[in-house]
C-alpha cells in the first residue's frame, strides 16, 4: 500500500516488531502498511465512530490482514486493554483531542513504551502535557505535504526526568527541530512572519480597542518566532 507522504512518515516512527494500537485509525491505512512492511506482526485499528471503521475493515479485508489487523470501535484508549499494545499511534487531530486521548488512557501509559503523535494544532500546548506528565521526546520532524506542515513526535514516558528549559518558543515550535535546525521548520517560521506582518499591517489602521488587543497578541506571536529563528541561526 503506498501512503501519503505524512502517513509514511508517521509510520516511520514505529520500532520493528511492535504490537501496534492506531487511535483514530480512519480507513485503517497505517496498521495495513505496518503489517505488511513486516514493521508489526499485529495491529488494532481504533475509532470512535462506526463509518470509519467500516472502511478500515474493507481495506483490511483487500489486503487479506483479516487474522493481523483488528477492528475496534472505542471512543480514545478507552477499549485498550493493557499489554495489547507496546506502540500507540495517534495522528490527524487536534492538539487539545489528542491530550484528552491521552489522558484518558492513563492506565496504559506504563505499559506502552513508545507513542507517535501528530497534532495537527496547539502543538504547544501538547509539548507542554508531555512535560508535565514525565514524557520526552526522543524524535520530531516536520514534514510538507500540500502547502501544510505536520508534525510527528515520537514519544516515553521518562518518570523523575529533569524539566526541560521551559522557553515558550520551545513549545511552540519543538526544541528538537530547533536544535536540529529542520530545514522544513526554517521554511514554516519565514512564511509564518510574513503572515503575521501582513495581518498587522492590516490592523494597523484600525483604532478598535479589539483590533489593538489583537496587534498586541500578534507582536507576541512575532516576538517568539523571531526567538526561534535567531536559536537555528
């Protein structure tokens, strides 16, 4: 099966040989590559609703994975069971959806030793739980695929971990792309200050008290992203 750009780089992530659990699986396309890359001998594709998982189970059932990939309706983790799974994939949602997942699954998180997260918003604040809640990050990349930008994490748990220099630009942005000066991230912050020149430019002419409360939001956007470009310089 040939994935998406995205999808093959969020199954990039996965170790050899894992017991994989696909939460939000959508039409099941990472547990079948997985499978049969030979990357895991089992999988489970998870969702919340029925229409996805329907066609999940008519792609499993065209690649012949009926006895490798399982379909299971569950609203998060919720349906996992401990030590079904050894690698958690969640990906194609939003940053606040995805902390919910993921707290509540907090029985699991001792058993699992590897998690691939791809937010696709508030990445800061899923930086931020992460921290919180003694995981690190030991992988991310950033990808473009369609004029939009993705992020993938591959994530512990590392309980009694030292805090991380909590700069905000950090986690807004990942401090290991940062520090590896990702190429694709040095593109995303440059289109990311033009974008937020223009819109001040445009409120600039403005003498609302709304549109000046917005200039003051953005020139704190501005100021964080310039802290970032200055660090991968």
């Amino acid at each position: 099966m040939k994935l998406s750009r995205r999808l093959e780089t969020i199954a990039s992530f996965v170790p050899e040989g894992s017991r994989v659990a696909d939460i939000g699986t959508d039409h099941g396309y990472i547990p079948i590559h997985l499978v049969q890359e030979g990357k895991a001998k089992h999988a489970i594709a998870m969702d919340v609703r029925e229409g996805p998982l329907l066609r999940a189970r008519a792609h499993i059932q065209e690649a012949g994975l009926q006895n490798y990939v399982e379909v299971r309706l569950s609203d998060g983790l919720l349906k996992l069971e401990q030590n079904e799974a050894d690698c958690v994939v969640i990906a194609g949602m939003g940053g606040e959806l995805m902390i919910h997942i993921l707290e509540g699954g907090r029985d699991l998180w001792e058993s699992i030793s590897c998690w691939v997260l791809s937010p696709h918003s508030e990445l800061d604040k899923v930086r931020r739980f992460l921290e919180e809640e003694a995981f690190f990050i030991w992988r991310e990349t950033m990808i473009k695929e369609e004029g939009k930008y993705y992020s993938v994490m591959g994530v512990s748990r590392k309980p009694g971990a030292a805090a991380a220099d909590g700069r905000e630009f950090f986690y807004r942005y990942g401090r290991g792309l940062l520090e590896s000066k990702d190429p694709v991230l040095k593109e995303y912050l440059i289109k990311e200050e033009e974008q937020l020149e223009q819109i001040m430019s445009g409120l600039s002419v403005s003498e609302t008290e709304s549109a000046r409360r917005r200039m003051e939001e953005l020139k704190l956007e501005l100021a964080y992203n310039k802290e970032a470009q200055d660090a991968m310089r």
